[in-house]
C-alpha cells in the first residue's frame, strides 16, 4: 500500500459536463480550497504587497521562488528565523519551486549535467549549484508545506528528442527528489514534463504516478507554445492524473488560461501577472480589461470596477490611481496589484461556488466570452477618436434617472423614474435613508442579526427596482457582525433599473458593492464578508408567493396602486397570508392608504401604523402573527366608517355589508392596544 500523502487531498465534486473539481488541500498551514490561485511572492513579497493584505483579497497559500531566496537574502537568514512563514510573517500556506525554471528564465547563464545545473546570476556573476537534493533541502529550510522536484524545463519548441532526454532526466530527479525529503513532513510533487508531444507527456504521467508524490505538476508549459496546445495538453495530462492528488499548472496564467484550466481538471495556479500587470497601469475588471494609462480615464471619477471589493476600487478614482502609474509612485503598483489579485482571487472563488452548486459549465461560458474578449493573448483592438468617452445613458428601457431638490432642504436627489407612469422611486428623502428608517431600522434587522442559533432569516423584498432597500440591508448586515445567516430574496420583473442605476455609480454609491453585479449576472450572489445569500426572483412577484422560501420579514416596495394595481388588492394579500399559514411575518410598506390597509386587514393580517418617511405622517405594518406593535383599533375603524370612500374597489355594492361585517368582527377590533 503505498504511504498517506503529507498534504491529503479530499476531492468534494466534480463538476457535470466538465473535468473541474472542487477539492481540499491538508497542509500545515491551513486548508486550501481548490480550484485556488496562488499570488508568487518570489522573493518573499509579493511585490508591492504588504503580506497582512493577502489574507483578505482571499489568497490562501503562496509561492515562494527556491533559487531567488536562496540568492537573498540567503538560507542562513531563513534558517536563523525558523523559516520564510515566520520572516515574512506569513501564516497561511507556502508552496516552492524548485528552481529547475531557472534553467529555463536564465537561458545561457545556466548549464545542466546529469547531476544537477550551474546557475550564474546575471547581475552579480555568482554561480550556484542546485541539485536535486540541494533543492529539496533549501524548500526544506525555507519550511515549504509543498515543495517541488528539480526538474529539467526546456523550451516548447525543441526537438523530439531533447524532450525526450530532458523528460527522462526529469524522472531520474524525481526519484532522487523523494529520497531526498526522507522523513520531512514538506509534501512533494512531481512534475510532468515532455514538452508539446503527446506519447511524452502520457509516458511522463504514467512514471511519475507510480511514485509516492503527494501531487502533480504539469510543468514546461507556458514557455512558447501557442495557446491550443496549452490546453491540449494541460487536458490530457491532467486526465491521466490520479483523482486523489491536486493537479498544479505552474506559471499559468491570465483569468481565462485559469477558467480554460479548470475546466480540464487543474486545482492549483501561480501567475506573477496580476502585480507585473499592475506596475504598467493594467486591469483586469468584471466589465473589461481597463489599461488606466489611456488618457480616456484622466478625468474618471468611478472605481476601477464597480464590482471589486479590495481597497483600491473602495477608495480611490480611476483617475487617481492613473495619475499615480503615470507618476511612477509605487501607491500605484501595490493598489493596482492588491485589485488584480483580487480579481483573480474572486474569480477562483466564483468558480468553487459555481462546481459546488452544480453550474461551472453556465458560469465557464457566460464568463469565457469576456474573459476572451479582453484577454491578454488577444487584446481588442478597437481604435478610439481622441476624446472623452461618452457619458452613460440617461435612460434604459422604460427608466430614466430623475434628479430633484431634496425635500425639506435636503440635498438634491437622484432617483429613478417610471418613464410610463412618472412615478419616481424613493421619491420622498434620501433613497437609502427612506429604506434605513422604513426597512432596517423600523423592522429591528440588526437585533435578527445578532440572534444566533436561528435559521437563516429569510426575507422578502418585493420590488428590488434600484436596489436600494436590498443594498441597505446588505450594508446593514455585512456591518453587524452578524451570528445568524440571512437569505434575502428580491422579487422584480424588469432588471433595467437597476442596470441603469448601476451604470450611474457616481448619482448611486450605495451600489459600488460586488453584490448587485453578480445577481444581476447569476441571478444569485453570497457577501465573502458576512453570511448572506441574495437572491433573485424574476417576473411577476405573484407567480412566486406560493414557492419562495417562507418569509420571516417581507419588504413590500413595488410601485404604487396606479401602475401596480394587482400586488395592492386583496386577492394578492390573501394569497400571501395563506402562504404564511401559522408561520408569523412581518410586513412593511410605505403606503399610508386606507384601502392597502383595508385589503391587509380583509386578508386576515393585523395592521398597524409604519414609522414616518418624509412628508407622511405614517406608513403600514401588518402581521400574520401576534402584532409586534400597536394595531389600529376603534377609533381608526368609526374614522374609516364615516370616509366616503370606504369600500376597495373591486367590491361589489351588494358585497358591503357582509365586507363591514367581517371587518367588525376582525379580532384586532375586539381588543389590543388600539391606537387612533
Ligand atoms: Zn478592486
């Protein structure tokens, strides 16, 4: 039986249709999630990064460059502070190279014999020597969890049989390799090597996977073949791997090399792109590649994309961080870098939610067409006038953005309006203030997040328009350290507005957030930050009411009874409250108007006077359970008997006495705490 690996692997799923894998890798310092991408901190810094900013852009192991530390500052260093973990303060896991790629980078400063390779630096003319067992030994001082063989690289473009030379070379180190680690707890992996002919990389596979290696590396590629063969090869290596050890392409790649690897079967990736790229001013962005050194982007007042949760896109204009690539300041590289890692951090992690939940293929082709679009092998080339990009439009589909004096003195205000009907959302105050004070404050949302041992509290927000009350009680809840989960569910039928209000970050900085691109995108979206799942419903809030997750709190924020009769009238209610069955809910609207709450109070709910918004004096609760605050009682009722216009709409006359009967005899009317 051949021994445990030291670095256990656990495969959790593999994706349908595809070769993707969702997998857990053991190592001393921390489970790493796979699919996973490593950030290279070379010598150890991932250049321009502070290491406590890794850790919360998601990177979970790192790779450190054997040859480079060995050259500075020097094994002795390293040993004298117990390792590169402990000098670089760096807690999480650590994989090395084992310094073969030298070889390769360092072109004719470097010879190989069959005992091992002379490499001479280019700048200092200092020649070391790494064998196989040097190499183990230096990945063992540097206190790796993964180290990796010596291997020989050689470039993509060689003859048969140079490759087949160095392929067996590669075979003989790693046998030495193994022996080399001994007892050490450091996992090892082997490297495939054959360069771009098949018959070699299937002999390669099969020799290494006769060794006891904790993991595989499909080495020798990305050094000069073209793109196709990559992926030829990274797939049928990858596919006669054993499914029980992690599969690692080194040195790959840009974000649609990673999803194109993925889908092969690959779990592990190192690439020094997203900081190199970062030095010369370039992005990678969830709406495109953006090169900030373009002179369309000197005025720009955005984030860098909308969508990225990292430091550089909370804080900073598009404009500022160019200024700073174009000054040389070295602010720029490490916020540009810190993005880009992000960004290739995040689409790892999309990528893990996307196999666990069964839908990499969706998320592998919605993503590849603009990953390729914008990819760094095949930049889009599109030739530009010289002027400033046009500003987003002001309208899509039946909306348009509306901008209004504030009321009572506030400041201005910018909402979005009905084109059709005219009616402006959140009309009254401050969008987000009128959703805090109706939708967060008034339902105590932060108390619920502080309860724990509850199930996920599950709420109903019904018209997502904008995305206003969703995001308020996104923020609230990211911002609560919350101990209970909260499933939001957002009810709507036409997504223009809020692609609209999207496209006019600047008017709407509520939205700058991850979270409404990708449930506009996926239709679904869980914060990294706090455990929330949003998501999305479309078409009408009605063909739901019988199958959404049994709500606990229901935001009730669609149009008014002008444009939006149905979801106003009784049947609807009694609908929902048939739904609730003995379940207690809590209803809020902004409504105020006798016939809303009458169709509440004919469905069976209690109801109650809302807290204020602006102009109104009052805005509606109501309950399918025991009443959380005050009810209406007789008073509002002789009030309501007295109004000319008592009786819903839909009533027939001869249906009202038997209506005032039932009303009467409701039981909020028979006791309580009546107010007026
Ligand atoms: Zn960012």
């Amino acid at each position: 039986m051949p021994p445990a690996p030291r670095t256990p692997f656990e495969l959790l799923a593999t994706a349908p249709g595809s070769a993707a894998r969702l997998g857990r890798l053991h190592t001393a310092h921390g489970t790493i999630d796979t699919p996973q991408f490593m950030p290279v901190g070379t010598a150890g810094t991932v250049r321009a990064q502070r290491t406590e900013s890794l850790s919360p852009a998601g990177a979970t192991m790192l790779l450190a460059n054997t040859w480079h530390l060995v050259q500075k500052p020097g094994l002795d260093v390293i040993a004298a502070f117990g390792g590169l973990h402990r000098f670089m303060g760096w807690s999480g896991g650590l994989l090395t190279d084992s310094g073969g790629f030298q070889v390769f980078s360092l072109g004719e400063h470097a010879t190989v014999d069959e005992d091992g390779m002379d490499l001479r630096h280019p700048v200092s003319g200092r020649t070391s020597r790494l064998t196989p067992e040097s190499s183990v030994a230096a990945q063992r001082t540097i206190g790796s969890d993964i180290g990796m063989v010596l291997d020989h690289c050689v470039a993509s473009t060689v003859s048969e049989a140079v490759a087949r030379a160095a392929m067996e070379r590669t075979h003989r180190w790693a046998e030495r390799s193994l022996l080399a680690r001994g007892d050490a707890p450091m996992g090892l992996f082997g490297i495939v090597q054959g360069a771009v002919f098949p018959e070699l990389r299937a002999e390669s596979a099969a020799f290494l996977c006769a060794l006891p290696f904790d993991g595989f590396a499909i080495g020798g590629l990305a050094v000069g073949e073209t793109k196709a063969e990559r992926e030829l090869h990274t797939g049928a290596v990858a596919a006669v791997l054993p499914t029980d050890r992690p599969r690692y392409l080194m040195g790959v790649g840009t974000p649609l090399d990673l999803l194109e690897a993925v889908h092969r079967g690959v779990d592990l990736f190192d690439c020094i792109l997203p900081t190199s790229l970062a030095q010369r001013g370039r992005t990678y962005t969830r709406t495109g590649r953006v090169e900030l050194r373009r002179g369309v982007y000197r005025l720009q007042e955005g984030p860098l994309d909308p969508a990225c949760i990292c430091e550089a896109c909370r804080r900073y204009s598009r404009a500022y961080l160019r200024h700073l690539i174009l000054a040389g300041e070295p602010l720029g590289w490490t916020l540009l870098g810190l993005h880009n890692l992000q960004f290739w951090l995040d689409l790892m992690a999309r990528i893990r939610l996307s196999i666990r939940e069964g839908r990499f293929l969706e998320l592998y082709s919605a993503e590849r067409q603009w990953l390729d679009r914008t990819d760094e092998d095949a930049p889009v080339v599109v030739p530009r006038p010289k002027r400033r990009r046009s500003p987003p439009p002001e309208s899509l589909g039946r909306w348009t953005l509306h901008r209004s004096a504030g009321f009572a003195g506030a400041p201005p205000l910018v909402s979005i309006r009905d084109r059709e009907s005219g009616e402006v959302m959140h009309s009254v105050t401050a969008p987000h203030e009128e959703a805090r004070a109706l939708y967060v404050d008034q339902p105590g949302l932060l108390a619920h997040a502080a309860e724990a041992e509850a199930p996920p509290l599950v709420v109903w927000d019904v018209g997502l328009g904008a995305g206003t009350n969703a995001m308020e009680l996104v923020h609230a809840w990211e911002g609560a350290a919350p101990t209970r989960a909260m499933h939001l569910v957002s009810f709507e039928r036409d997504l223009d507005a809020l692609r609209l209000a999207l496209a006019h970050h600047h008017d709407f900085p509520r939205l700058r957030h991850a979270g409404p691109h990708a449930l506009l995108e996926t239709g679904e979206w869980r914060s990294p930050r706090a455990p929330i799942l949003w998501s999305l419903l479309q078409g009408d809030a009605r063909d739901h009411l019988d199958t959404a997750a049994l709500p606990d709190l229901i935001l009730w924020d669609p149009f008014s009874f002008r444009v939006d009769a149905p979801l106003w009238q009784r049947d609807t209610f009694a609908r929902l409250r048939r739904r609730l069955g003995a379940h207690p809910a809590a209803l809020y609207t902004y409504s105020n108007s006798t016939a809303v709450r009458l169709a509440l109070l004919s469905a069976g709910f209690f109801v109650g006077p809302g807290v204020a918004t602006g102009p109104k004096e009052a805005t509606t609760v109501a309950w399918s359970g025991r009443p959380g605050g005050p009810t209406f009682g007789a008073a509002w009722l002789e009030k309501w008997a007295r109004s000319s216009q008592r009786w819903p709409a839909d009533l027939p006359e001869s249906g009202r006495a038997a209506f005032e009967r039932e009303l009467r005899a409701h039981p909020q009317f028979s006791g309580g705490d009546p107010v007026s």
